[in-house]
C-alpha cells in the first residue's frame, strides 16, 4: 500500500465520517417516527397511528410550514377534496350551540372519553364574541366575521369548508381539520358557521 | 405535618390571590401581579425539605440512601448538577435527564427495580410523588448557577438534534407540532403567552423555572409532567417516562436556555 494510497483511504473514511456526522445531526421524519414508535405508548383513544405522519404533515414538517413543493395546489385540491357539504344545501345551524363548541377546548385527547361529544377549541386561538375577554391570537380575530363578510350562501359555503378542512386553502395552516379528523360533525360545523355568521350571534353585536 | 403546614400556607396565599383578582382590571397586569405574587408566597421550599430527607434515607431492598448517587458532577455531587442535565453517562451509555437518572440510581445503588422506581412518577394534590420531592431537591441545589448543557459528546449533539426535529414533528388528528403552541412569537392561546422554546429567549426565561410548583392544583409538576402534558394536549398517544424521546426534546430545551441563571423551582399559575 503506497502512502497516497493510506490517504486516499482515510480520506474517504473521514467523508464517511462526516457524512454518517451530518446523517446524525439532521434525523429525518422517519427517525423521529421510529423513536416516536419506540418511546410512546397506546392511551385511551390516542391510539400509535397518530404519530405517522399523512403527505401534508411530512410536507409541512420538513418545510417548517412553507412549502414550496410544486404539489401544494394539487395537495390543496386533495384536501379540498375530503371537504363533505351537507346533503341538504344549508350550512348554517343553531348559534347558541356553535359558542358552546368554539368555548369547548375538550376532545380527542387520551383523557376524552371516546365518542364524547367533542370541542372546537374555537377561543385558543380566535377572538370571536366582543364579550368573551378569554381568547388566543395564534389565528386572526373573527370577530364581526357576519357583520363584515354577511350572511350569503358563498359566504356560509366558504366558512363551512374552512372549519371542515382549513388546510384546503392554506396547507400548512396550524388549524385542525376538524370534519376531516373526525373531530366535528357536520350538525357542529353547521352551528360553528351560525355562531359567526348569524346577524343575532354575539360575533356580530 | 409539614404537609399540613403546607396546606395551610398553599390556602392562605390562594385566597390572598383570589382576591386580589377580583378587583383587577387590566388583564396582563392582572397575571403579572399574580405571578409576582405567587412566586413570593411558593411553597416550593417545602418540597426541597421533603426531597433533602428522601435523599438522605436508606431505602429499597438494598438500604441505602441516595448520597452516592452520580448526576453527572460525581457520586453525591448536587451542586450545579442540575444546570449541566441531561448529559451523557458512560455508566449507562444513554444521554440522561435528571428524572431518568434518578431512576438509574434508585435501581443500581437502593436494588429498587425499574418497575417499581417508576410505578408512581406523577403524584397528587394530596400526595406528591418522590420523585417530586427529589427532583425539587436537586433542583434547587442549581439555584443561582448558569445553565451549561454540553452537547460535546456525538451522543449529547445526537440527542439534541433529535429533540429539535422532534419539536417541529407534526401529527396526529390535529396535526400539531410543539411548535404549533410553542413557536408563535407575542401570540396566546386562550390568555396564557406560551413560551417559544426553539428560541433562546423563550427557553432561558421558562426551561430555568422547572420543575415547577402549580397554585391551581397545589403541586410540584417535573419537567417529565409538562411533556407528558404537552404530548396529551398535542393530541398524541403517551410518552414512556424518561424515554430517549422525552430527554431528547428536554436536551434540545435545556441547550436553548444554555447561559441562563437557573431559578427554580418555580412556581406557575
């Protein structure tokens, strides 16, 4: 073995090195799902599925929320496309039962009991009703969302959409899908859509 | 007794506080003036007494006391520990958090058994666990000393990276990530202003004040409590205790709050 020969060699052992350093350094998505499999545990409904990721979440994670994949549209239109309208036409409900659900923070945690009617966590990150001092401002104020916007039936299709999957129009949106996750039925989206759109909720006072 | 005592004087500053939110009107203010307040009447010190006899006691099948116990400084060393965790242990071979290393020595130096070290980490308003009392206790042995978490060791810089990556990780029904509460700047959820941890800013003012003693629910919550909480809150399925993952994402906290003074244990809402 000549002496350049010994160099060449541990020149590529150290490339290797750094490569197997810079593997370490930066754990992909599916290290973190491994060691997710490996150190949690099954609780309640929260069940093991939950920690692997669907193509947004992964899309999301490794572009901290700003994707600029030539697949956001086309992903977008999937998400857009689990979007299910009410059969009957009408997206707005009952306003007194909507600030119930956006009040309520319960749900889907591995302490809800499972098939528990569950919240829309609505005032973690919204201001919504004047009158409520209690409110997030991790997503923007909606507050006189009717008053501003009114009541037509684009208006109440939009929002209805919008609490059904939020990531439909702006992927890496913090905000839950709460009809495609299951979280909220329709009957809670539809009363979700008349606490900020009808003239008489307090959103609008 | 000294639980009584503790009662007493937890009810006491309850009140005090109480009322004073009555009659306060500007809502950050408000909060202010209850940290301030709640830090100055804390019972926290109680805790750190119950830990320092714990500490001392020889227990488990093998009768002896913690006072050998290694957290990385030397064997019974206290003094700054704390501030230095987690960290590699050759003994070991894991990077260890202060909770998962308790359980270490409670296994090799008082013949405990995993299970039974483990068997109740989270206590009650009526009765802590001892691993609260201890982790209050060696805590406060790093009051007053700068956090200095080396990641030196390929392990140490491994765990912290994974941590990072973990904290950006978004899943389950609700596609959270820690970042989803935890990295919006001057923004809240509901009225609290939720520390950003991927900053040093963040991390310094809130990693130095765990563990930390809770006033709505009179108890001494560790570091392993809030993740667990946390990851319940994220909406995903449960941390095992002192897990890789769990010190990891504590590695990755502790290192962003590096140069901070410690100040804890604390005392929160």
């Amino acid at each position: 073995m000549t002496k350049t020969s010994i160099y060449l060699c541990l020149g590529a052992l150290a490339a290797g090195l750094a490569a197997a350093q810079t593997a370490q350094a930066d754990p992909t998505p599916m290290e973190v799902r491994a060691l997710l499999h490996k150190d949690f545990h099954a609780q309640g409904q929260a069940t093991m599925s939950r920690v692997d990721q669907d193509d947004l979440q992964w899309l999301c994670t490794v572009s901290h929320n700003k994707p600029s994949h030539n697949r956001v549209k086309q992903m977008e239109a999937e998400q857009h496309a689990t979007i299910v309208y009410p059969a009957d036409g009408k997206y707005m409900g009952d306003w007194k039962k909507g600030q119930k659900i956006a009040e309520s923070g319960k749900g889907m945690t591995w302490k809800d009991k499972p098939g528990a009617e569950n919240g829309g966590s609505c005032y973690n990150c919204h201001q919504l009703s004047p009158k409520e001092a209690s409110y997030g401002t991790v997503g923007p104020s909606l507050t006189a969302m009717g008053k501003k916007r009114g009541d037509g039936i684009e208006v109440q299709k939009y929002i209805y959409g919008k609490i059904y999957n939020s990531k439909a129009s702006n992927l890496c949106s913090e905000m839950p899908r709460f009809g495609t996750s299951h979280t909220l039925t329709e009957e809670q989206i539809k009363d979700l859509t008349a606490y900020l759109l009808d003239p008489a909720s307090p959103v609008n006072q | 007794m000294r639980q009584v005592a503790c009662r007493a004087l937890l009810a006491g500053a309850a009140l005090s506080i109480a009322a004073s939110l009555a009659y306060a009107d500007d809502t950050k203010q408000e909060i202010q003036k209850y940290q301030r307040m709640t830090a100055e009447s804390s019972p926290v010190e109680l805790w750190e007494l119950e830990g320092a006899d714990l500490w001392k006691q020889k227990r488990g099948p093998n009768s002896v006391s913690l006072e050998r116990c290694d957290l990385g400084m030397g064997p019974g060393v206290l003094k700054g520990a704390y501030a230095h965790l987690p960290r590699y242990f050759k003994d070991t071979g894991r990077v260890q958090d202060l909770e998962s290393r308790l359980v270490t020595c409670m296994t090799t130096l008082q013949g405990f058994s995993e299970q039974e070290a483990t068997k109740r980490v989270f206590g009650n308003a009526d009765k802590p666990s001892d691993m609260e009392y201890l982790a209050a206790y060696v805590a406060g042995r790093s009051r007053g000393v700068k956090m200095q978490v080396s990641t030196k060791d390929p392990k140490e810089k491994a765990a912290y990276e994974m941590g990072k990556a973990l904290f950006f990780y978004r899943a389950g029904p609700w596609d959270f990530s820690c970042a989803s509460c935890h990295g919006h700047e001057g923004k809240r959820i509901r009225m609290q202003e939720l520390p950003v941890l991927s900053s040093p800013k963040g991390a310094r003012g809130t990693y130095t004040t765990w563990p930390g003693y809770r006033v709505s629910v009179s108890q001494l919550k560790t570091m392993q409590w809030r993740l667990n909480d946390c990851f319940r809150q994220q909406r995903f399925p449960e941390p095992k205790y002192a897990s890789d993952a769990t010190i990891a994402l504590t590695m990755y906290m502790a290192v962003n709050a590096n140069g901070a003074t410690y100040r804890g244990p604390g005392t929160k809402r």
